[in-house]
C-alpha cells in the first residue's frame, strides 16, 4: 500500500477549527477523529508484522490467548468472552487458525455443545516469533515511552468501562491476567 504524501497542515486540527467555526467548539470530535486514525495506523503496523505468518492482529490475539491458558486451549466461548468479540468472529478467527495448523478444535468434554480450541506446536512456534517482532516495534507504539503508553490506557479505560467491558473496580490488569480462582474447562486459573 503506498504511503500517503504528508500534507503541510494536521488535517484533523484543520477539521476541529471548521467544525469550531461551524458548529462550535466540541473536543470530543477531534479526540474520535484522532483515535480513529490511530487505530488504522497501529493496525496497519500489527498487521504488517503478523502478515508473514498468515495473521491478522485478530488472529494473533486469539493464539496468544490460548499460550495464557494453563492447558494451552479454551472453550470458544471464553475466547470471545476475553476477545469481546461476536461468537461468529470467534467462530472464523479459530476456523482460520484451525485451516493454518495453529490450532486444533476438540469436543468440550465439560459441556456437551462446547468446543474447545487448542493451540498446537507449530501455533506456539509463531506466537514466539511474532511476539517478538511485535515487540521490536513496540506494538506500533515506539513514539511513546512507557509512561505514555501507561497514560493512554489510563484515559481510555472509562471508555471501555462505560461500553460495559468489566467492572469499574477492576485492577488495572485484572482483565489481562484473569481474576484469582477464574477455571479453565480443565480446573486451572487460566
């Protein structure tokens, strides 16, 4: 994909000032407008470096996912529950992995409906390689330093509380690491 040519001004800042002129002024356009640019650059970015190992972002999260696991597999179902995507998108994320030899499916033998999906060698070979390529770039993030990074997270946590994502008195990390005495299908935390 070509890169655009850089323009001379800040499009968005330009936008934030003709709206002001318009409408007046409402920072929460220009805030959206930014994010929404910085989600397409960062997974432009993500996406480059997962690429060569047949991913999308998408894809590489469910496979890092599964290596948090205690048993390296998970019911479909609480991949989308720790993804917060529709049980379609789970559905074709693992069908995908599952066509590339990245993951194996299995019958859940705790519920008779459910199935498991189980990361395999080869998807821990490329979650490896891939986290590390991730993190030479830093995520796509290599402009902020570790306290910025810290910031953004901060600031967009009650977005994401308010969408009802998890409970406002949850840690910082709880939702990344699982809460204390959260099972697995196998009876470990996961």
């Amino acid at each position: 994909m070509p890169k655009p040519l850089a323009l001379d001004f800040d499009p968005i800042a330009r936008a934030d000032e003709l709206w002001t002129r318009r409408w007046g002024g409402v920072p929460s356009m220009a805030a959206i407008t930014s994010v929404m640019r910085a989600h397409q650059i960062l997974l432009s970015r993500v996406d480059a470096v997962v690429k060569p190992y047949g991913l999308t972002f998408a894809r590489y999260e469910a496979l890092v996912l599964l290596t948090f696991s205690r048993t390296g597999e998970l019911p479909l179902s609480k991949i989308g529950e720790r993804l917060m995507v529709h049980p379609t998108s789970v559905t074709n994320t693992v069908d995908r992995l599952e066509r590339a030899g990245l993951v194996a499916r299995r019958p859940n033998p705790l519920d008779g409906r459910g199935v498991l999906a189980t990361i395999t060698d080869r998807g821990r070979e490329v979650v490896e390689q891939a986290t590390r390529e991730l993190m030479a770039i830093d995520f796509g993030l290599e402009g902020y330093d570790a306290d910025q990074c810290q910031q953004v997270f901060d600031l967009l946590r009650p977005l994401r509380v308010a969408a009802g994502d998890f409970a406002p008195h949850s840690g910082a990390h709880a939702a990344a690491h699982g809460e204390p005495g959260e099972q697995g299908h196998g009876g470990g935390a996961v």
